[in-house]
C-alpha cells in the first residue's frame, strides 16, 4: 500500500511557552466504567497539578476507547504517558512547551535515554529558544524504525548542533527511511545521510 | 437538552393529549352552538385562482394541550438537530471547502489560512484502490472514525482528505475498511499502546 501525506508542515517555530490553539475535548468517553472514569480523573488531575500538559493524555484515553482496549489497559497507557512526560519536562528543562515535551515523552516511549533529551537540549545553544519538537519526533521516528537510538540521538546532536532547519530535519527523516526501505543497514543509512546533511550545511552561504 | 430516556415518551403525550377533558353538558352545548355560528374563514380568490385544484387545503385543529405538545415536540425535534449538526461541526471541526484544499497540496509549510485562525489546511492522502472506506483518526478528531472520511479523488483514484489543524503535534492514523493503519510516510509514533502503531503530523502556527 502507497500512502503519502502531502503536506507536512513542517516548521514548528512556535515559541517554548506559547499557548497551543488545540482543542482536545476534555471529558473521559461515558463508555468507560465510573470506576475507570474516577481514576482516569485522579491520573489526570495530578499531572496537570504537576503542570504537565494533559491533552495528551485524554486523547491517549480516546485513543484506547477507539481501539477497544481493555480499560485497566488504558489506565495503564495513561500511568506510562505520564510518567514520561514527567521524565521528558526533567530532561528538556522547565522553558520547555507542551508539544516538546509530548514529543520528548514520545521519544523515551521509543527507548531514548532522558540524558538523550538533556544533551540535544544543549545542543541546541545556539537557537536557545527554537522549540526541539521536530528534532524529538524524528529522533522518536528513527529509533521506531531500528535504528538504535545512541545512533540516532548522536546524528540529531550534530544536525541540530550545526543549526539545520526543522525542514531539512524532516527531509533527513524520509531520506533515512528510504535508505532502510531499500535495505540499507540502519546504521550505515543514518550514517551516510548525517554526513550528507553536514555537507549540505557547510555548502549553503 | 436531552431527549427523555424513555422511547415511549411520545406515545404517553399522545394518550394524555386524547384523554377526554371532563366538561358540564351544559357548556359542551353552548361551545358547539359558538362554533356553528361562527363565520367561515375566508380565503383570498386570487390565491385560490392562481393555484386552482393542484393546491389542497390542510387543516389541522388543536386545543390549548395540543399545542403545547406540538411546541414541546418541535423544540425537542430543534435541540435534538441542533445537537446532532454540533457534534459533526465538533467532529469535523478542522474540515475545510475544497479550494483551500487544493492550496495544501505543497510538500512544503502550507499558509495562507486566516492569522485569526490559527489553523493550516494539511492534506492527508491514502492510494488504496482496493478499499471501498477510509478514515482518518487522531487527536484531532477524538479518534473518532465516522468523524473525517476520506473521499476518492477521480482524477487519481486516490483517497483524499484535507483538514484545517490547529498548531501542534497530531497523532494519527487510516482506518481502511476496518484495519487500522499507519501512514508510512509520515513520522512514526512510538507510543502504540494499543497494539497498532500510529503517525505524526506537526502543524505549524500560521503566524510564523
């Protein structure tokens, strides 16, 4: 099956703490148990207490709902997510804003380290205030493809290092995948395109 | 407002309503001598002549109860439309007239959409041509999977969608006749807890 999203945009320039226009329907689905409804409301109450952002955890509810799933399935996912936002806001820093630390959170899930998050954070010394999100999801996307993610979160430490835009971080991304689709080793693919990217830069005024 | 739990609930009112009211004989008779001795409506000749036989007369008469009960029906039929439009509006609520979707059509950042809006169109798109549905589901839609159908394009037999999203990170996924897919070409979401793995699209502030 061909799939293709056309568009993507692709830079999320939005400031660390700027508030995000979504508009998740913050209610639990009434198909849930009044038990499960009672603790999904103590879960989520005590992370927003811990200012994390909760919008991610009603749709991870949603979401569960939609699947079918279990409920204590679900109050599982959203203990898990919670708990990796808590981990990603400790990593990336307190400046950083929901949508980075929802693709932080989601970068662990992928089996990064929280010193992953804190060194990329550095990394990023010159564009302090440029939000990582974009460089957390293709770090989180890479390392669900199989690339082991010391690797990956090395590659993106030097694109990100080096200023590379948020367009050319998602435009590394589909080279990557198309390596591996063609069946290059992971390793060897991120290899190669890191360099590419590196190159890239260096030739651009 | 909500509809009464209890389906029977118009069969109730029906029943009150032909319930007979206990009248006096006496004030039963001087009604019915009022009502013979009142005048015929009149009809305007012209409205008659223009529309001649092809137009029939209705007329329904109601007392004082039937009234209130056709009212009460009505505003319950309104609030039960009102509600139903809401929740598709709420539903769709990133969905967006076609011409705007054809300015997503870029690989790149698409803008253009009102600042006050804070929304981009993004086009999502599924070559599946052996599917007979697709949907789309994520966070933007409460994964919901009648909310966002995605249409085939004639001219390329593709499955079409485009959205107006808010600023953010989105997690998503096709429902293709059932199954529940990841767009491949697009950012993978790690965190599948439910069995199946999701995508990620980021969308922009249109301001920046």
């Amino acid at each position: 099956m061909s799939v293709r999203l056309l568009t993507l945009a692709v830079a999320f320039a939005a400031s660390a703490g700027a508030a995000r226009a979504q508009e998740v329907d913050r209610t639990l689905p009434s198909q849930l148990s009044a038990p499960t409804r009672a603790t999904l409301d103590r879960l989520i109450d005590s992370a927003r207490v811990a200012g994390l952002p909760v919008d991610p955890l009603y749709s991870k509810v949603r979401e569960g709902v939609f699947r079918s799933a279990e409920e204590p399935r679900v109050i599982a996912a959203v203990q898990r997510l919670t708990r990796d936002l808590g981990d990603a806001r400790a990593a990336l820093g307190d400046s950083a804003g929901a949508e980075e630390i929802t693709a932080g959170a989601n970068a662990l899930r992928a089996g990064l380290h929280p010193a992953d998050l804190s060194r990329l954070r550095e990394s990023r010394a010159r564009r302090s205030d440029h939000p990582l999100t974009v460089a957390l999801v293709v770090l989180a996307d890479l390392a669900t493809r199989g690339v082991p993610p010391a690797m990956a979160a090395a590659s993106l430490n030097e694109l990100v290092a080096r200023n590379v835009s948020d367009g050319s971080l998602l435009s590394f991304r589909q080279n990557v995948e198309r390596d591996l689709v063609g069946g290059r080793s992971p390793a060897s693919a991120l290899d190669a395109r890191t360099r590419a990217m590196i190159d890239d830069e260096r030739r651009r005024p | 407002m909500s509809e009464p739990e209890d389906p029977r609930w118009l069969d109730r009112i029906a029943a009150e309503l032909r319930r007979e009211v206990p009248v006096r004989p006496a004030w039963r008779a001087r009604l019915l001598d009022e009502v013979a001795r009142a005048p015929k409506p009149s009809v305007r000749a012209d409205v008659d002549d223009a529309f001649g036989d092809r137009r029939r007369r209705w007329s329904v008469t109601i007392g004082p109860l039937g009234s209130l009960a056709a009212a009460t029906l009505l505003v319950a039929l309104g609030a039960g439309a009102t509600y139903v439009a809401m929740s598709r509006v709420g539903a769709n609520a990133g969905q967006r007239p076609a011409q705007s979707a054809a300015r997503a059509t870029s690989p790149q950042l698409v803008s253009g959409a009102p600042p006050s809006a804070e929304r981009e169109v993004v086009r999502f798109e599924l070559s599946a041509p052996r599917a007979s549905h697709v949907a789309l589901v994520g966070s933007f839609n409460e994964w919901n999977p009648v909310a966002t159908p995605l249409s085939r394009e004639p001219a390329t037999g593709k499955w079409v969608v485009s959205l107006r999203l808010p600023p953010g990170r989105h997690v998503y996924a096709f429902v293709v006749d059932g199954d529940v897919t990841a767009d491949p070409s697009a950012p993978r979401a790690a965190d599948d807890d439910f069995g199946s793995p999701s995508s990620v699209v980021l969308v922009s502030s249109p301001r920046t």
